[in-house]
C-alpha cells in the first residue's frame, strides 16, 4: 500500500513557476510539498532553456564583438573553441543556480520530492519516486507542470542527429550544416549560437516572415544579421520529409509553392513550438476542464475548474514565459493562503536573446492593425544615437503606439544591443498609464540607449531636437 500523507499545499512542477509558488506559499506559513521528476530543481528553464541558452548566447556575442572591433582598429587571431570547455562553463553556471534554489528550498522547510505525479481526485495525488508510490491528501494544488518541445510528424525516432531545443543545449558537437525547423525565437537563438560557434546554419519558416506576430520593421535588423551568418533562411516553406543517409547524415525534403527541395544536412534542429504536460497528469481523474490544445484554462485567480486546484505557467498557455509563470505562482498560492491577489497586467514583455535582440510588450502594429485600434506612433532610429554608433549597434530602433486622442502608451517594440533590458521602462509606463509626455519629461542619462524611449515619445510629440523632422 501507498504511503499517505497530509499537505497544505503541493506544487507539480519545480521551473520558474513552480518553486516560486512553493517558497511564496512557505513565507505565507503554509506547509509545502513540491514534486518534480528531476533530480534538481529550476525546470526547463534553468536546467534546458533561459539559463544554458543565454550563456551560450553570450559567448556568441562576444565572439560576434570581438570580429566588430576589426572595423575598429583592433584585431584579434581567430577564435580557437574548445567546445568541452564551453560546455562545463555552461554546466558549471546551471549547477550553481541549481545549488542555490535547494538551498532556498531547504531555509523554507518546503519538503522536494522527486518523482511524477498524478491525480487521484481532485483532493488526492499519487508520486512514483524511485523508492515506491506515495499518496499525498492536499487542501490546494498548483500545477506548474511545464511544456516540452513538439515534433514534427514522421520525424526518425531515437536518432541522435535529430535534436530538439533540450538536445541541442547538450551541445555534444558542432556539425558542419545544420538545419532549424522553425524560424521562431528559440530556433534564431540556437541557430545563431551554432553558425557563430561554426555550423553552416540553414532556416526553414513555414510563415512569410521571422518571428511571426512581430512587426516586420523590428525584426528587420535581426534577419539582415542573420541573413549574413546563416547559410539560407527559407521562408514560407515547409519539410515535408526527413529521412536517414547511409553515411550518417540526414536527407531533408523541403517544399513551398514554387519548388521541392532535397538537402542533405549532418544534423536537424526542430523547433516548431511546445505541447502543454497535461497529458502526463491523468487529469481526467478530477474535474478539471481542459481545452482541446491540452491548455488548461484559468482565471485572474489561476484557479481552475475546481476550487481547490491552480494552474500556471506554459500549461496554461501562451505567452510561454518564465516571468509569466513566476507571477502566476505567487497570485496561485496567495489565493489559496486567503491573501488579495489577482493576475491582472497591462503587458507582458517577450524578448529575443539574438544579436541584435529584439523586445516588445503591450499592443504591436500587426495587433493594432488585426483587431482595428486606431493608434500613431514615434519612432527614433538608433542611427541617430550616439551610443548606439559608438557601440557599432547603428541599426537597432526604438517603436512606441499611443492612443491617438488621450497619447497613452499602448505598446513598444525594441531592436538592437540591450533591447531585452530596455524594455522594462516601457513595461513600467505601460503598467503606470504613462502618456507621450510623461516619456519626454523624465530625463534620462546621455549618452545611453535608454534615451531612445524618451527620443522616440519626442519624435511623436514633435519636440525632438536630436533629429531633424520637417514640419507636415
């Protein structure tokens, strides 16, 4: 028989969301269980996502910098990449934050299972741990349960030189071409990574356009970069067929409406999107409503359909985004602790981690245009910046709507070095109900790429100096 146990709170799931939940839920004095199948804590995130992704992304950078500076003036010799070298600097950065968290963990008393949990009930669940199954009563659940990566149909199965997002961040070697499935943000950042690192790199977008749903004039400078470092991006176009070579490399069938294409590459990368985990919960033992992608629908509460269970992070669906769930599992679990607590914000910022990187929050001008919200907008280009010039990053620009009548802020697009930091302020005013004036009236540091929020609420207002615009 299960061993039985009593809990205030269980938390599935242990990314962002989940151990955020969990350690908000113990400083409100709760009693607090959170499962994970992983023997560390961090989730997708930290363990095979944001984390080791975005240290690989800064060698990159650097790397990319370093060849900069040779318009500069300065040279260096070619960079020699030792890759097991770069791969234990990426380890060494995931175990140390994989330290701390069970540290944190441990200073709460919040007790961490390993193991994969499942409903009995809508008050029960059963762990399977290595050491048995145990039942676990709880008054409130959070599910944090996480996403993983989808794959495309007829795909080789088991064969090591197809590689998802996770595979890819094992960075076991580089191949000599290597081709992304996918022309969205996690395949730009893993794709950048291999060409700088040395892969001929080829994309392949089934949409007209890179990054889908971004305005095409922000990702503009972005595909111009990448166009130079990848072998090929092809747009509006689809693999219809993988297949395996006898001499170890992959025979890939690519179509669009002019033409069938047969290319052989040493490794594939397939990063179309990812599939909510609730498939691995056996939910269909609660009464739980979920919808037919497998999302689980919430509300401002991240209640579900039952009372006493939550839901947050990718499992709920888009924007899949550690900071979205972050502040879903603090509202969840103070909620069920009785506290005031509702998820209601104005934006939620998405960011590129390419060079340039690409940032946006609020209404976009593809939104606007879809859903018909009238808007007008300012815009500073950051030739016009001398930091930006100085910085070699000329081609980057700064994009804030406003509402025509009242000049609120409706939305901001950010491409160039930094854009993933800048906006913040633009979430800020967002969230604030800031106007075009309220921008142009806080004075920011020169010389920055920060000013450019300001210049760009300046360029609307038509009190901009740094640029000359001639009178309509």
């Amino acid at each position: 028989m299960p061993k039985k146990k009593y809990e205030e709170i269980v938390v599935i799931g242990a990314g962002p969301g989940g151990y955020t939940a969990a350690f908000r839920a113990a400083d409100l004095g709760k009693n607090v269980t959170l499962v994970d199948k992983d023997p560390v804590l961090g989730g997708v995130c930290l363990n095979r996502g944001c984390i080791p992704s975005k240290a690989l992304l800064h060698i990159a950078k650097v790397i990319s910098e370093v060849d900069r500076l040779s318009k500069m003036g300065i040279r260096f010799g070619k960079p020699e990449i030792d890759i097991n070298q770069v791969r234990d600097h990426k380890d060494k950065i995931i175990a140390r934050l994989n330290k701390s968290i069970a540290q944190m963990a441990k200073a709460r008393n919040v007790n961490t299972i390993k193991g994969t949990a499942s409903f009995l009930s809508n008050s029960e669940l059963s762990i399977k741990t290595e050491n048995g199954t145990e039942k676990i009563i709880f008054d409130n659940c959070v599910i944090a349960a996480g996403s993983r990566a989808l794959m495309l149909p007829g795909t080789p199965k088991n064969n090591p030189n197809i590689l998802t997002s996770k595979t890819a961040l094992e960075l076991k070697n580089i191949p000599d071409t290597l081709l992304v499935i996918g022309g969205g943000i996690i395949g730009l950042e893993l794709g950048q990574v291999y060409a700088v690192l040395g892969s001929n790199v080829t994309v392949v977008e089934f949409l007209p356009t890179l990054i889908p749903g971004v305005d095409k004039d922000i990702v503009k400078p972005l595909y111009q970069k990448l166009s130079k470092q990848f072998d090929d991006i092809i747009l509006s176009s689809k693999v219809i067929n993988i297949t395996d070579n006898d001499n170890d490399t992959l025979l890939v069938t690519i179509e669009n409406k002019d033409e069938t294409l047969c290319k052989e590459f040493d490794k594939v990368l397939v990063a179309v999107g990812r599939k909510p985990n609730t498939d691995l919960l056996k939910i269909e033992n609660t009464d739980i409503v979920v919808d037919e992608n497998g999302f689980i629908p919430v509300n401002e509460y991240q209640r579900t359909t039952v009372e006493n269970i939550y839901a947050i992070g990718d499992i709920t669906g888009n924007p899949m985004l550690a900071h979205k769930a972050t502040h879903e599992g603090k509202v969840a679990v103070e909620v069920a602790a009785g506290q005031p607590a509702v998820f209601d914000v104005q934006a939620i910022p998405s960011v590129v981690y390419t060079d340039p990187e690409i940032a946006w929050a609020g209404l976009t001008e593809i939104e606007a245009q879809e859903k018909g919200v009238a808007y007008k907008k300012g815009e500073f280009p950051w030739a016009a910046s001398g930091r930006a010039i100085v910085i070699g990053a000329s081609q980057g620009k700064t994009k804030i709507l406003f509402e025509p009548n009242s000049n609120k802020i409706l939305g901001v697009g950010i491409v160039g070095s930094g854009a993933g930091d800048l906006i913040s302020e633009a979430v800020l005013a967002l969230e604030m109900g800031a106007d075009a004036e309220d921008l142009c009236l806080t004075i920011h540091p020169h010389p920055t790429l920060s000013e450019t929020v300001g210049l760009a609420a300046e360029v609307f207002t038509g009190t901009i100096t740094d640029l000359y615009l001639q009178k309509k």
